[in-house]
C-alpha cells in the first residue's frame, strides 16, 4: 500500500515523500518501514537475475525412448515409466 507519512527508503536512504512509496512492518523491529516506488522496481528486478531458472521437468512422458504415453509411476528423477 502507498505510504501516507513520509519516511526514510530503508533501500536508498533518501526521504519518501507521502505517496510516493509503498510501506511495510519489519518483523524484527515491530515498525513501520518504508521504500520508494522505484526501489521497489529495481530491488524486484535484482531479485530475478539472481534466482536461477526452474529446471524444465515433463512429467507427462516416460523415460522409455520413443514413448508418449502418459504413464502412472513417478520416478526419483520426475520423469514416468510405464506400469510393468
């Protein structure tokens, strides 16, 4: 939610003027902190080139090569085989 007080960005150390951030409650402290929109942006955009990709798993063909079934068992690895 938009900030209704100013405060100091806990990211840039630079004054948000009412309405010009978004505000929070820091768990450890118990107190309202607040952060510029524009923070906000570029901390997300930190966030994603630091997470790596999800691997791609297909979970809905077996390991047997040339197979399309959907099969039932799972496999540690999260690929399927065929019920034998």
């Amino acid at each position: 939610m938009r900030n209704k007080y100013p405060g100091i960005c806990y990211r840039c150390k630079h004054l948000v003027q009412p309405k010009e951030g978004h505000f929070e409650r820091d768990i450890i402290n118990h107190k309202w902190k607040v952060i510029h929109i524009n923070c906000v942006l570029e901390q997300r955009a930190e966030k994603q080139e630091t997470e790596e990709p999800e691997e791609d798993i297909n979970y809905n063909t077996c390991e047997l090569q040339g197979c399309n079934e959907n099969c039932n068992q799972d496999s540690p690895s999260g690929t399927r085989y065929h019920n034998v």
